[in-house]
C-alpha cells in the first residue's frame, strides 16, 4: 500500500498541464473541423471540449455536448456514446438526477445495442449507481455497481475500477459502515495510480481522504487531499477544488482547527459565484458550512442553509434527510424553539429508519423541556433580521468591487492576446527573412558553380586533351572531368529556382524527380488530384515554397533512409493545397522535426511562412509527411 500511495502522489507531480493550452488547442480542432465541414470531426471536436469543461464549467459542457450530439452519427467508434454519457453527468451534477438516470439508461441502451465495449458500460453502470445512491435510494444503487462489477471482472479497465470502487465506498460510508468503506477507499486509490484519468485520479484520492477522517485518522487524511487540491486548483477545475476544500474544512472541524477554517472558507465562498447552485460540490459545501456555523453558535444562519437545502426537495444532497432534520432539530433546540425543534423531530421520525428512532424520541424529550424560553428567542430573530439586512449591503459593495475587478481582467486579457498576436507577426517576419537570405545564397552558389567552376573544369579539360599523350589515360581523365563537372552542374541547377512563368508545380517537381539521382532500389512515384486541377492558379511564391519544400524530403528520404517506395501526392482544393510524402521505411525518424536537422528547420520555416500545418507520422510501415497549406 505504501509503495501504491507513493506512486499516486509522483502521479500528481507530473500531471499538471498548462489548461489554456488545452482549451486553445481544442477550439483549434473545431475550428478546423468546421472549415472541412467533417461531421465526425465536428462531433469529436465538441465532445473534446465537451470533457475540458466537464469540471469546470457544467453549463458549457452540456452546450457542447448538445451542439456535438447534433453532429454526431450513431456507432459505437465515434463521439456519440461519449457525447450522450457526459450530457447526462452535467444533469448529475446540477442536481436534476430525474434527467440525468434518463440520459443514463438511454445511453446504456445504446451502448447494449452497438455492442460497446463493456468498460464503457461499467462506467455508465457506475454513474447509474451514483445517481441512485443520491436520490437515497441504496437498494438500486447497489443493484447497478453488481452489475457494474460482474462486467469489470478479469478486465484491466483502471479508470472504470477506480470509478466503481470510489462510489461504492461512498455508499458504505453513507451507511455508517465506516471500516468497509476504508477498504474500498484504499483499493480505489491503488487502482487509480494505474488509470489515465486524472478526474478519476481527483475522486478517489478525494473521497479516501473524506473517509480516513471519518475514522479519526486526520493527519493521513489531510496528506492525502492537500497534493489533490493543488493539482486542481493549477489545472482551473473549481469542482474539485471547492470538493477538496470542503473535505478539509470537516476535517479542521473534527481538529477544532478554526484558523485553518477560516482560511478555507474564505477560498471556497471566491468558488461558489464559478458553480451552479444545485451542483453536488455547492450543496457538499453548504452541508459541512452548516455545520460549522451551529459550532460557533450562529445557528440562524446555520438553519437558512438548512432551510434552503430543504426547499430544494434535497437535489444534490449528500445528507440523508432524517440527518438534516435532526440537525435542524438541534440548531433550533439551541435557539430554545421548542414548538420547531418539536417539529423536526417529528419529521425525522418519520423519515429514518428503525435505527434511528429510540435516539430521535429521546432528544425529542429533551427539546421540550425548553419549550418556555421561546420568548427569548424572538429577541434572536430580531437581532438576525438586522444583521442581515447590513450583510445585504455589504453584498452590494462586492458586487460593485467584482464588476471593477471583471472590467479590470478584460482590459489585460485584450492586452495579452494583442502581445500574443504581435509576437506571432514577428516570429512570421523572422520566417521570411531566414527563407529570403537562404535562397539568395543558394542562387549565388548557383550562379558560381554554374559559371565558375563547371567552366574551371571545362578549361582543365582541354589542357589535359593537349597535355597528355596517352590516348587511353587522357580518355579516362576527360571521362573523370566530365563527370564531376556534370555533378556540379546538376547541384546548380538543383540550387536555382524553377521559373513558375513557363512551368506548373507539378511539372516541376516530375522535372526534378526525373533528374534526380535515385539509388537503385529506389522508386518515386508521383500523383495529383484531381485530373483536372487547374494548377496554374497556384501563387507562384506558394509553389515556389512547396517545390523547395519536395526538394528538401526527398533529399532526406535518400541520403537517410533504406526506403525501396517513395510516393509524393498533390490534392489541390477549393481553399487548400495538401501534399503527402511517404517512403516505406518507419526506422527511428531520420531528423525529426524537432529535432536538429538544419533542413527539416528550414521545412518547418517554409510551411510557417505559408501559414499552413506540417504532420509527421508512421503509421502501417510508412513514414509519412503530410502539410495542408490554405490557399485565400
């Protein structure tokens, strides 16, 4: 066990990402879906973004799952399952549990029905359970984690595992069965150090922390949560945070920690404006509040959140009713209301179970015995009203102190995304002056190859022819010349660039191909669609780029690679120019792109210049360099 907690916190080490970069490189991906008109792209696209703002924001997660459901088209490898479960966690999560069990036995329907792979049905099942459990409802929540479980066994599926073993610890600590629930809570830890989903990673360690604090064991509880709260808090997920935080605050309760409350209570409440005031983590927050406020003796207060839970009909509730009546009983017997205390009793009575009832008449029988300082009471609720009326207008100064601060973080977000667009600018105009300077020298080089040195040799030549007497030697050495002057002349050209007046891109480049020296074993090919293209309406600084961009590949296909095919594809479109290059050799890529190779730098500088993509793959024994260029 220790060796698995030790894991799981080098876990969280490393885990976090930079989630503005995500979130960009996800609009990206629809942006780009949306222009190819792809529906699948589309449909994957949102359901990307869909999951990013899964726990961050529910309104936008059930609006791109909504918009990708539109999109998406029903099999079981696309988006359309995913689509469907995450619509239904964001109504698990607002509280409308009515809804969201709907969209879950729909999806598991469909699910059934496409003959998905079981790990996603365990998942749904899971969910199925959770849902159940918070509409207290145990008997058919643990009815969907049976099945849930007959179809994970023999399966090495850990973020289903650790899903199905957090919630079922869950269902046991809700019962009071405190020890079971540990245990599952610490099977569920060990198997999220093997998962991939860090929210599943965040839920486990969560709920294990929750739960070793129910068992009196504070301090493990409090290093198991602190490592989860910072990863949440870098990764902008509020859910989690705020989760993290209330789980820290009972267990501060427990220590009688109330510095260490404060602090967190004024954390959570900046929290509480990002989240829905139904969702499972505000109602988890306001429950442990209550609870706190009725320890410092401010039991009016304590009571509204009580009272505003119960005026919900209990939607994302984590207290079972006949709980939260009693807890209301005890706030009111404090305040000596013995005809509400009474009340609340009687209520709990009615709603808990045979366990419960011989502890709720005999509080019932110690509330009415206080029954005649009802009067003093009045005077309570008096002084609450005042108080509340200045907390009404301390609340207005807030919300004029956010407005400023939301007009403030606008101005600097505009600024930053103008420092962005200029750094970009200057990046694009360094591109250009790299490729400018490099192919004036490659013509300078040319031009003295070509006038230099392949007349130096022809001179040197005739000498030889004059010189020497020997007919069989000054052949050999005429032959020698002429051979590298023949070289020499082939790299000039090499090094001149194509006139796009009198030749087309492609005529171009089936130029080259022909003149280019091929080991034996090697084979180019060469194709373009459509049949029709007209390719006389390219730019010519675009298929000049392009033709550089051909010529720079293959001379790295042949001088690095043992490849016996090499095939070069031209798709030209509407708005869009795409070229493929592939050979078949997938060894260890030659030069990366990343890498150091000064010509695959100068590959990546020219697509930058042209505002295109570069790809690079190995997929099926094929090295693959795909680029898309936009043509406006």
């Amino acid at each position: 066990m220790k060796t698995a907690f030790s894991f799981f916190f080098s876990f969280l080490i490393v885990v976090g990402v930079c989630a503005q970069d995500e979130l960009v490189s996800y609009r990206d991906e629809l942006s780009r879906a949306l222009k190819i008109r792809n529906a699948d792209s589309i449909a994957t696209a949102y359901c990307h973004l869909g999951e990013y703002y899964a726990y961050r924001n529910s309104d936008s997660t059930r609006y791109f799952c909504q918009e990708g459901l539109k999109f998406a088209h029903r099999n079981p490898d696309g988006p359309y399952l995913y689509l469907l479960n995450n619509l239904a966690d964001t109504y698990t999560a607002s509280g409308d549990f009515e809804q969201a069990s709907h969209l879950l036995r729909q999806t598991l329907a469909e699910g059934i029905d496409l003959r998905v792979d079981t790990s996603f049905q365990v998942a749904v099942l899971t969910s199925l359970g959770v849902v159940y459990r918070r509409r207290e409802m145990p008997d058919s929540a643990l009815y969907y984690y049976n099945r849930g479980f007959d179809l994970l066994k023999g399966r090495q599926a850990y973020d289903e595992e650790t899903h199905l073993l957090t919630s079922i610890a869950v269902l046991y600590a809700n019962t009071s069965r405190i020890e079971e629930a540990e245990q599952y809570a610490r099977r569920a830890v060990e198997a999220s150090t093997r998962c991939e989903d860090i929210d599943m990673v965040f839920y486990a360690g969560n709920t294990a922390g929750s739960i070793f604090s129910l068992n009196g064991k504070y301090e493990e509880a409090v290093k198991q949560i602190y490592p989860l709260l910072d990863v949440a808090k870098r990764q902008e997920k509020p859910r989690f945070v705020l989760k993290g935080i209330t789980y820290l605050l009972g267990i501060f309760r427990r220590m009688n920690q109330t510095d260490s409350i404060d602090h967190y209570r004024a954390e959570a409440e900046k929290l509480i404006p990002l989240l829905s005031e139904n969702s499972a983590e505000v109602q988890g927050y306001r429950e442990i509040l209550y609870q706190i406020l009725a320890d410092m003796g401010r039991y009016r207060e304590s009571l509204a959140i009580q009272k505003q839970m119960m005026a919900t009909d209990g939607l994302a509730s984590q207290t079972p009713a006949d709980r939260l009546y009693l807890y209301m009983a005890r706030n009111y017997h404090a305040l000596q209301e013995h005809a509400h205390a009474a009340d609340c009793y009687e209520q709990a009575y009615h709603v808990a179970d045979s366990l419960h009832k011989a502890a709720i008449e005999t509080e019932m029988s110690e509330f009415s015995v206080k029954y005649q300082t009802y009067e003093k009471e009045l005077e309570i609720a008096r002084l609450n009203e005042m108080r509340s009326k200045q907390e009404v207008r301390i609340l207005q100064w807030i919300l004029v102190a956010f407005a400023a601060l939301a007009a403030l973080a606008v101005t600097l977000i505009g600024y930053l995304f103008h420092r962005r667009r200029m750094r970009k600018e200057e990046e694009l105009k360094v591109a250009q002056s790299y490729i400018e300077g490099m192919e004036r020298e490659r013509t300078r080089l040319a031009k003295d190859l070509h006038d230099g040195i392949c007349n130096d040799l022809l001179g040197v030549g005739m000498q030889v022819q004059a010189l020497l007497s020997d007919g069989e030697a000054r052949q050999e050495v005429l032959q020698l010349l002429e051979r590298i002057r023949g070289d020499v002349r082939y790299i000039s050209h090499e090094l001149m660039p194509p006139k796009f007046r009198y030749v087309t891109l492609v005529e171009a480049v089936e130029g080259y191909v022909s003149q280019m020296l091929l080991p034996p074993s090697m084979h180019v090919t060469l194709l373009q669609k459509p049949d029709n293209a007209d390719w006389g309406r390219l730019p010519d600084h675009v298929s000049y780029e392009v033709y550089r961009i051909v010529q720079e590949l293959l001379s790295n296909i042949v001088r690095h690679s043992v490849a016996s095919e090499v095939r070069i594809e031209f798709l030209l479109e509407a708005h869009r120019l795409s070229l493929k290059i592939a050979d078949n050799d997938d060894t260890p890529l030659k030069q990366p792109i990343a890498g150091q190779g000064i010509g695959l730098v100068t590959v990546a500088e020219r697509v930058k210049v042209l505002g295109g993509v570069l790809r690079q793959t190995s997929k099926d024994g094929w090295m693959q360099f795909m680029m898309e260029i936009p043509l406006h």
